[in-house]
C-alpha cells in the first residue's frame, strides 16, 4: 500500500460529487467509469489507485442497481448469469494484467476507447425499442451471452470506461432485447466483472479507502435516482444517454490526445 497519497477535502467532495454523478448515469446507459475514474486520477492519485477505488465505488453502485433491475424483473436473469460467469472470468485475468503494466501505460491506453457505437444508435432509429430475444435459440443465446461476458469483462477489467455501455450495445444488437431488458442484464455483468477486478485490487492492496468508502456512498445515490429513471422512461430515457455516454467518450479520447 503507498501510503504518501494524501487528499484535500475539496478535492475529496469534487470526487465524491463525480462519482454520485457517475452513479447515475451509470444507472441508466452504463459508462459511469468515463467520469469517475478522471475524477480519482484528477485528484493526484496513481493509477493503480485509482483504478482500485474506481471498482470499489462501482461495485457497490452497480449492487444497488441490480437489486433494483431484478426486483422490477427487468432483465433476464439466465442469460445475465452466463454472461456475467464469462465476464468473471474475462476481468479477473484482464485485471491482474493491469497490476503488471506501469502508471503511465494505464493513462495512455484510455486513449483508445472507441465510441464508435453512437452512429448506430444515432441513426437506427427502432434501436431497443422491442424484446425480440426469444427469437434465438438457447444454445445461441447461452453462447452469445458467454462471450459478450467474457470479452466485456476482459474489457472492463483492463481499461473500465464504458463497459456497461458497451454491454447494452451488445446485448441489444447481438441478442435483440430491448433496451431496458439489456441494462438489466448488463448491470449483473458489470457487477461480475466488477468484483472479479476489485477481489485482485484489494488484494494487492491497491485501493484508498478513506476515499473509496465516502465515494462510494454518493456513487450508490446516484444509482438509485438513475435506475429509477430508466425503469419508469425505458429506451426513451436510455437511448439518448447510451449517445452522451459515447461521445462523453469520444471527448475524454480527444482530450487525452491534446494534452499529451
């Protein structure tokens, strides 16, 4: 544990108001990590850190939103398990990837998330509106559903920044649900890979808890004020944010770029 890190309390309520912030969002279109992780790195705090406290907080924002998908049974919770065991697995090996590379590596790999997902979704115009899941068979499905999880937990657990986006994308195009029913089910994959990579930080001993904890409170309001959103306005509410999420995306790479 590096313990020459020390935060002030401005920045300590600027990262607990980004990660609220990012809660909500995070809720409703996935890509929560595309302004929380910034936030912890905007503080002064290494990489790995960052990283660290980032799975910490999202963990517990991503539980809240599961409970609150499942309850309202929004999601299809057999195809949203395959997926989130292949997803387990993806990030748990993707994150001990991680802990290998330098400070450095981390930063400038952020550069490279694509959202390139926002023209399709710009421009299809039916895009989630209806469930038409049930037209796959269920070897199809159990198979689609293992590999969107393996290859977005690999995802998440080496870069992070908008993997849930990412996963209702897949989930919508790949399995034809409807855009609420794939933020359900992409919220029990985050919340597989999202453990999966925090079991390795905390064990590497690789998260700040004295920040972590406090952000990880507003980052569980936040959630609970945008899964309520998106249950009650579904695709109408979630499509516009999955478009913000990505050009949210498309900025932060264009920034990352320009400051180099």
């Amino acid at each position: 544990m590096d313990s020459s890190f020390v935060i002030s309390l401005p920045s300590l309520v600027f990262v607990c108001f980004m990660v609220g912030l990012a809660g909500f969002v995070d809720a409703a279109a996935g890509g929560g990590g595309t302004i929380s992780l910034p936030a912890y790195m905007f503080a002064g705090m290494p990489a790995h850190f960052a990283y660290g406290c980032n799975k910490f907080s999202g963990s517990c924002g991503t539980t809240l939103s599961v409970i609150r998908f499942w309850k309202n049974k929004a999601l299809d919770l057999k195809a949203a398990l395959i997926a989130a065991t292949g997803s387990f697995i993806g990030s748990a090996i993707a994150s001990k990837i991680v802990l290998m590379l330098d400070d450095q590596i981390l930063k400038t790999m952020l550069i490279f998330v694509i959202p390139c997902a926002a023209l399709l979704i710009s421009f299809k115009h039916d895009f989630g509106e209806n469930n038409l899941s049930l037209s796959l068979t269920k070897r199809r499905a159990a198979v689609l559903a293992c590999l969107i999880g393996f290859l977005i937990g690999g995802y998440d657990g080496l870069f992070g920044p908008g993997t849930g986006t990412f996963a209702i994308i897949a989930f919508s195009v790949l399995m034809k649900y409807d855009l609420k029913t794939a933020s359900g089910n992409a919220k029990i994959l985050n919340l597989a890979s999202n453990y999966a990579s925090l079991i390795t930080f905390a064990t590497a001993g690789t998260i700040y808890y004295e920040v972590a904890v406090p952000a990880a409170v507003c980052g569980v309001i936040g959630n609970y004020f945008g899964s309520g959103i998106a249950l009650k306005k579904g695709a109408k509410f979630i499509r516009p944010m999955l478009v913000g999420v990505l050009f949210l995306l498309l900025g932060k790479m264009a920034y990352d770029i320009l400051a180099r």
